[in-house]
C-alpha cells in the first residue's frame, strides 16, 4: 500500500474530501484502506453482485453498485466526476481490445479536470493473451489510450521484480515461470514456516533489485492526471 501512500503524499492530496471511485473492488482491499484516510466520498463497482452486497453490509457509509467499466455508464456516475479513479488489477481481464478502449474512454469521462487515475497492472513487453481470459498489453497501449482521453502520465513506479512472476510476452518462458510459482505457492501453503521464509527473501530481493535498477516487465504503479482545462 506504500504506493497509495506516496501518491497522496507526493501529490499533496487531501483523501478525506476526495470523491474517489474504486473501479473493480472485488475483496474490499482498497475500501479499507481509504477508510483509514477517514474518507467521507467513496464508491465501489465490481461485476460481481455478491461481492457488491458483501462490501456494502461491511461499510454501510460507502456507496457500492453493480458497473462492468466496458459498458454503457448511468448518469449517475458521470453527474459528478471523481477527484481519484482507481482500477488495479483489472484492466488485464478485459480481452477485446474494443471492449478496452471503451473501458479507457469511460474512465476518462469520469475524472474531473486535474483529477487522477491511479493504475496497477501487469505490463508485458508486447500484447498477448496467456490466456482465454486475459490479455496482457503493453505499457504504450495504456498511457497511448489515456493521453487520447485527455490524461498524462505523471508518476509512475515500478513494483516488483520477482515476488509476483514476471511476464515476458511469450509463452515458452511465461508457462514455466507460472509453474514455478504455482508449485512454490502450494509448498507455502504446506509450511507456514517456509511460506514467511520465501515471502521475507524474496520481498528483501525485490528491494535490492529495485534499488539497482533492474527492470524484469513485472507490475506497475501508474498515476495519471487530466487536463486541468478539459
């Protein structure tokens, strides 16, 4: 979450005024960190119904409803456009590239002027699908995308190296990388013990590898901003 931090930090912003919409809230993650910012604006959509009504018994003064991005917007939500836009980790699952650059159009008519658009997604060095219901793109294909709705990347941070496995665009390496992962995820399920061990090496790892310079096409932090005078 460090990454939220900074942003609010290195952007001055004031969260608890903030009208900020979580694009995909899923398991409430982002829900309950805004929350300890005591922020007063909040909404979260999902495609998910279930997961809609879980996170509105669990924060009742937060607003949450039923919105797939790719689709047609209600005026409701686009009467008031936001100060923060979120969407982390889901842009990746939508496959049609139409579908997607609808998804980007409509987050851009959602952010008000000098507003933000908070990304974290999963850069491949070149677009392709892994699988049936993914599609991984490349870093142009997002802020080409975004510049096109009238936003401009203004910070961004790269976020690991190897503690989440690095995409390559090419099967022949990302299969087997996958793999390796898996089977190191089911011996940490196995050994708690080796589970803290292997997520506090590879953590500090990640760290050293940071601070160095290495790039591996891994996950990203993107902050961007609309034009003040749009």
């Amino acid at each position: 979450m460090e990454y939220l931090t900074e942003f609010i930090q290195l952007f001055k912003v004031a969260p608890r005024k903030a009208r900020v919409l979580d694009i995909g809230c899923g398991s409430g993650f982002y829900a309950d960190f805004w929350k300890n910012y005591d922020i007063e604006h909040y909404t979260g959509v999902d495609v998910s119904p279930a997961a809609i009504t879980r996170l509105q018994d669990r924060h009742p003064y937060y607003r949450f409803q039923v919105q797939d991005i790719s689709h047609a917007l209600p005026d409701s939500m686009l009467a008031r456009p936001y100060d923060i836009v979120t969407c982390f980790d889901v842009l990746y699952h939508i496959v049609n590239d139409q579908l997607f650059e609808k998804s980007v159009a409509n987050i851009g008519r959602l952010i008000k002027p000098g507003g933000y658009f908070l990304a974290f997604e999963q850069f491949s060095r070149q677009s392709y699908s892994p699988s049936a219901h993914v599609k991984f793109r490349n870093r142009s294909a997002y802020s080409d995308g975004f510049t096109a709705s009238r936003l401009s990347v203004v910070h961004s941070r790269h976020l690991f190296q190897l503690l989440v496995p690095p995409l390559f665009g090419t099967q022949l390496l990302d299969v087997p990388i996958a793999g390796i992962y898996k089977l190191a995820g089911q011996m940490t399920i196995s050994s708690e013990s080796f589970g803290r061990f292997a997520g506090r090496s590879l953590l500090g790892l990640d760290r050293v590898l940071l601070r160095c310079g290495s790039r591996l096409p891994n996950n990203e932090f993107i902050c961007f901003q609309a034009d003040p005078d749009a």
